[in-house]
C-alpha cells in the first residue's frame, strides 16, 4: 500500500483533518540511515508529523523544517517536507478506498538522526522509549513561503514523544487548537517497520461549545494510530470510524514519500563555493573526497581531477 495523507473537514467545516499512512517512507529513512528501532519511531514521528503538515502548505513552493535539538542521547532530529504538484492518477492507492479521492499532490519529506544508532531500555509498558531518547529540548518549525522571512515558531519538548510536542506547539505558535496522534510499530528484531501513521485534527474558530466537548471526548477515548493501522484501517477508514456521526466529508489525498533533491550537480555548486584555497589545497593532496548528504546518506565521490575542473570554472566566474 501507498503511503498518503486524508484531507478533510467534519462538524460543518468546523474541524480540520488529517490522517496518514506513512509506513514506506518510514522504512526508507531507516534503510537509508541504519537506524536503531528507537532511532527510527523518533525520525518516523517527525516525519509523519511533517509530511502532514506539509499537506497544510498552500503553495507549491512552500518548505517546511521541523527541527529537534535535545539534551538525550539522540542529540537531534530534523525533517523537511514539501508539496508539489497534481499528479496523473486517479488515487493516492489503488488497493483502498483512497482510489476514489482525488489527488492533489504529493509531500516529499526527509530526514535524519544526528545520532541514529543509539539503545536504550523498552519502557515498563514494553513500547519504545522515544521521550528518553530526546530528552529535554527544543522544537524548532521553520515555513519557507516565499516570503522575505521565513515564519519560525519555537517551543520547548513536552515530552519529547514528538505528538505532544507538536500539539503544544500548535496551541502556543499558531494559536490552533489541535489533536496530534503519531505512531510507528517497529518489528522487535531486524529493523522492519510494521507500521506508521498519524493523525492530526484541528479545531477552527467557529466550533461550538459542543462540537469541541464531542470532539474532546473522541480524542481521548481513541485507540492509538498504530493499533488502527495494524488492524487494516486506511487513513479514510479512520476518519469513518471517528468522525461519521459529526458531518465528515473527505475532500482529497496526499501522496507522501521519502526523497531528497540532492545531486552530485547541487553538491558541486556547493564545493564551488568555498574559498579557492580550500579546493586547491584538496587538489594538492591527491586523493578522491566524498561529500556526504545529511538528509538521505547519499555519498559522493570527487576525484582530483573533477575538483580541478571545478575550480577552473569557479574561477572563470
């Protein structure tokens, strides 16, 4: 199954939501940095979050950053996400009910641990101990709308579980009441992800008294993400399942993968931007230099030769 993200509104467009199924991207970012299972629920919570979040962006152009930096042994975790354009198919995934919905896009995320390979103790009730792994810190938001400055909102973790944070930031940033649920259900043993997801619902200004009451009541008495998604529950299912009784319309889809828009062309601009002396003082050692990208762990290689070509043109600039 494809991963994607649900939009929609209930209590006569009162409410706002979001529900996703991120399972295959959350598998790519642990293959692409290796990451210990706690390692992998801590990046693929951020990730969920900011693929959903991305799916809030109005442009197509616009870039979000979510980035941690926390005391714990993890050190930190930043994603980026954006949307891009309509694509040609019909529906986000072809096995569910989603190939009804139409799509209005796809959000591109990436990700990385500072420290990806750290261990630490199950918690008493047997689940991953992400909140010990980040410790106490800060979460940074950053929108990149085209604007002359970008928009930053900054909070402290709550509880360094990724949800609450994000809700807490939702309340104290952008002032929006909101319900975030995020989950990735890692295989005891050998790095499979089970399953992923998230949902994140979002009260607008003109909820009555009693649609936020049922909608406090839903939220606290819902499974986890994690559960639903095991059981075989698709974002549209979920959204059923909570929200049929109060007005639901699904409005579209959002396809969603991991991927990064580096290139050996991009890592050469960025060579090429350091002082000549640097480049030249490469050259002179003689031997290949590898440039590695923090978002997808991608290397590449650079000969002597290739660096030469490199500084000739930065100096014919």
């Amino acid at each position: 199954m494809n991963d994607y993200i649900v939009r929609g509104t209930a209590a006569g467009d009162s409410i706002r939501l979001f529900a996703a199924t991120t399972k295959n991207l959350v598998q790519k970012a642990h293959d692409a940095h290796n990451t210990s299972n706690v390692c992998t629920a801590a990046l693929g919570r951020l990730l969920t979050g900011g693929a959903i979040m991305a799916a809030m962006l109005k442009n197509d152009t616009d870039v979000m950053t979510l980035q941690i930096e926390c005391a714990g042994p993890v050190k930190g975790v930043t994603v980026t996400a954006g949307v891009g354009g309509v694509t040609e198919k019909n529906g986000c995934d072809g096995d569910t009910k989603a190939s009804d919905i139409p799509v209005a896009g796809k959000v591109k995320v990436k990700g990385y641990c500072v420290n990806p390979s750290v261990e630490i103790p199950l918690k008493e009730n047997g689940k991953l101990d992400v909140g010990g792994a980040l410790g106490a810190g800060m979460l940074t938001v950053i929108k990149d709308m085209g604007l002359k400055e970008p928009f930053s909102g900054q909070t402290e973790l709550v509880t360094g579980e990724i949800a609450e944070d994000l809700t807490y930031y939702f309340a104290t940033s952008e002032q929006v009441p909101s319900a975030v649920a995020l989950g990735v259900l890692m295989a005891p043993e050998g790095g499979t992800v089970l399953c992923a997801g998230g949902l994140i619902v979002q009260l607008l200004p003109f909820a009555t008294d009693d649609v936020i009451s049922t909608l406090e009541q839903k939220i606290t008495t819902m499974a986890p993400v994690t559960d639903m998604l095991k059981d075989g529950k698709t974002p549209e299912d979920i959204l059923h399942l909570l929200f049929d009784d109060m007005d639901l319309k699904i409005n579209d889809c959002v396809e969603a993968e991991f991927a990064c828009d580096c290139s050996k062309e991009k890592v050469s601009k960025a060579i090429m931007s350091i002082e000549a002396k640097d480049i030249e003082e490469m050259i002179e050692d003689g031997k290949d230099i590898e440039v590695n990208c923090h978002f997808c762990n991608t290397t590449y290689k650079f000969t002597p030769e290739e660096l030469s070509i490199l500084l000739k043109n930065k100096k014919s600039l």
